[in-house]
C-alpha cells in the first residue's frame, strides 16, 4: 500500500484529542462529530478505496494506515501512535517469560513467542507484542469504563482503562465496569454514544458498592490501583477524597517490569483456589465484597486475584503470610504440587525478576521460619469459624 492521501480531503469538523484518550474513543468523536451513521465511515470512507480493519486500531503498525489517518483527521502522526496500545511496549517488553497454568497443572518457565504484527511497511516506532496485549490488556475492540468519567462535559474512554489489571477508579471510587448491566454484554470500544450501551441502548450506571463502603476496607483496592496507573506512566490524576494509602507497601519503588511481574505471579499463584477456598485467608468482610459483582464473562485474568494480590500487599507481610497459610494447607495432602512448593525458583523465575523475587523470597523464608503446620493448621480453623460467627448488621 502507498502512503498518499488516497485522493480525500480532510474531514471539514475536526476535533482534538483529550488526555489518555483511546484511539477508538477518537474515532468515535470523530464519527459522531460529523454526524456520521457509523464509525466505519471514517475507517473505510465511501470515496476512497482505502480502509482499515477496526480490530487493528489498538495496534496500528502499517505507515499507510497512520499516514491515511493523519491526513483525513488533521492531526499528526505521532499523536495517533500516542493513542494506541504501542507507547506500553516499553514496559511489558521485559516480561516475556512466566510460569502459566494449562488444565489445573502449573507448566515450568515459558517463554512468550514474539508474535509482532506483520506489517510491509511498519512504523519506525517501537510495537507492542501481540501475545504480551492478550496477557496485559482486555480482549481485542472492548474497554472498560468509569460511568461518572463518562457524565463528565465530555464523554471519552482512557488508553489506560483497556489494561486487564486494573480494577477501579481511584478518582471516583468505582469499580470499573466490563459489561453492561442489562444485557451484560461486553462494553465495545467503538461507540458513538460512549455513555450508552450500543446493543440494548441501556445507560451505563455504576453499580459498584466501593463508594458504599467504609474507606479503611477498600483503600487498598483503590491505592493498589493507582499502582497499577503509576507503572503505567498515567500520574497526576486527581484522587477520591476519600482515598488514604496504606503505611507501606513494598510495591511502591519497584519499576514497572517488576510491578507488573510481582503483581500477575501473586494473580497465577491463585489459579487452583476454588471461590470457597478464599475463606480459608480473607476477612470476611473482604470475601463478600469481592464476590458482590461476579463478572458476567470469563476473564482471562479474574479481577478476583488481582483484588486479592493488592489485599495481600495491604498490610506486609501479615497478609502474605495469611496467604501462604491457605496455600500450605490446601495444598498440604493433595497429590498435585502448588507453584509454592516449588518456590521461589520456579515461581518467580529467579533472576528475570529479581526485585520481586527478592521481596517474596525473603518473606516466604521468614514464614517457613516462624510458623509449624499445627500453628498453620489452627489458624485456618479460626479464619474459617470467623464465617460462622454473626456479626452486627452495619448501621
């Protein structure tokens, strides 16, 4: 394909991009700004024989396709680039090993296959992996959203939201949503009315019970989070008032490779824990508000584990120890083996993720130190009597 203009003109009412703004959310503005029927009429314009498949929005890499767009939108290239999924290759790049779970069993270390777009004449920037997207990122033309962001002046969806580890967000204290809550379908990244579900023409309304919550129970979600932005390179954004970080958390000078390597082990590690099986370590208060919304799809990676992996982090090391309790019991008279057993070699993968392994090595040593099974044992039991007990209603 060339890289001329394609014998269009520009489109005569033009928009700017907002910050974070998704690409497919500028599309859609773009669209809707023209007052145009269907984004596809930006995509695959009617005078010209050029077009560009929606699914590769996310991650555009043929020249032509940002030429064609930089043309057409009046806007120049390296702000389109700005707006896909690329500029977060820099982070996930180093993360292409893991330890992954196929049929209930733990795998030894596997090596991620570089699987980069083809392209002819690809981009002179750098280009996220594809199989790294599917680990980090939510399914290919759906987001999530933040429906108070979404009642602000103007409506658009963030870049940052199509990351599958995050969970909420922290300037309005919601949960972020995946689907609608009426015909529970996934949320499409291409909307013209970025408020409103495309299929059943429902609003969308926040039906998250963070904001319900006392602070002191959820702050570790919403600061485990701002993590998750932070290693992202998304900063300065303004924060719920009620948000307060926890004393400490060991996280917090780790670079964004080791973040994200601490952050998706701790997730891995809960694979073979059936919902029950949470009960044997979290609070019960914890339990229940994570289990209020269960996700109408299946997740790639349960935001289950990644609330948990922040909890876990919450109070250090006490809640990774509780943890590690669940996971030594459980585990303790079943044939098959959990990653732990054979940690930390294995589950951090040593050296490639030496800041995390470190931090979890030291006080997985420190646990095998102090505690005896019969300890681990009536522990357990307790945690589990505290489900039994009633307890107040809440005024």
């Amino acid at each position: 394909m060339t890289t001329h203009d394609h014998g269009i003109s520009p489109l005569p009412l033009r928009i700017e991009p907002l910050p974070w703004e998704d690409l497919y959310s500028f599309l859609s503005r773009s669209a809707k700004h023209m007052q145009y029927e269907s984004v596809a009429w930006i995509l695959h314009p009617e005078t010209s024989p050029y077009h560009i498949a929606p699914a590769q929005v996310s991650l555009l890499t043929e020249q032509a396709d940002y030429t064609f767009l930089s043309h057409l939108l009046s806007i120049d290239e390296e702000t389109l680039y700005q707006m896909t999924l690329h500029p977060f290759s820099g982070i996930f790049q180093p993360l292409h090993f893991f330890l992954t779970v196929k049929k209930g069993n733990w795998s030894t270390e596997q090596h991620i296959k570089q699987r980069p777009t083809p392209s002819d004449a690809p981009i002179p920037h750098a280009r996220m992996d594809k199989n790294l997207r599917l680990l980090f990122f939510l399914p290919n033309q759906t987001t999530q959203i933040c429906p108070l962001c979404l009642d602000e002046p103007i409506a658009y969806d963030r870049l940052y939201w199509k990351c599958r580890y995050l969970l909420t967000c922290p300037r309005h204290a919601l949960r972020l949503q995946r689907s609608c809550s009426v015909c529970h379908k996934r949320i499409p990244s291409l909307r013209l009315r970025p408020t409103h579900c495309p299929f059943c023409g429902s609003r969308y309304q926040g039906t998250s019970s963070l904001r319900r919550t006392p602070s002191p129970e959820t702050a570790w979600l919403l600061y485990g989070d701002l993590l998750t932005l932070q290693a992202l390179g998304v900063k300065d954004l303004p924060l719920h008032p009620s948000f307060a970080p926890p004393p400490h958390d060991p996280r917090d000078t780790f670079s964004s490779a080791q973040y994200f390597a601490l952050l998706r082990a701790i997730s891995l590690s809960l694979h073979p824990f059936q919902t029950a099986h949470f009960k044997t370590f979290l609070p019960p208060v914890i339990y229940d508000l994570l289990l209020a919304n269960k996700p109408p799809h299946p997740e790639r990676v349960p935001s289950l584990h990644v609330a948990i992996a922040h909890w876990i982090f919450a109070d250090w090391p006490i809640h990774f120890f509780a943890f590690l309790d669940a996971l030594e019991y459980q585990f303790s008279h079943g044939k098959k083996k959990h990653a732990f057993y054979y940690f930390p070699e294995r589950f951090l993968l040593s050296a490639k993720a030496k800041e995390a392994h470190d931090l979890l090595s030291q006080a997985y040593k420190q646990h095998q130190a102090t505690y005896s099974f019969q300890a681990l044992q009536r522990r357990v039991r307790e945690r589990l009597a505290a489900f039994d007990t009633p307890t107040a209603p809440q005024p």
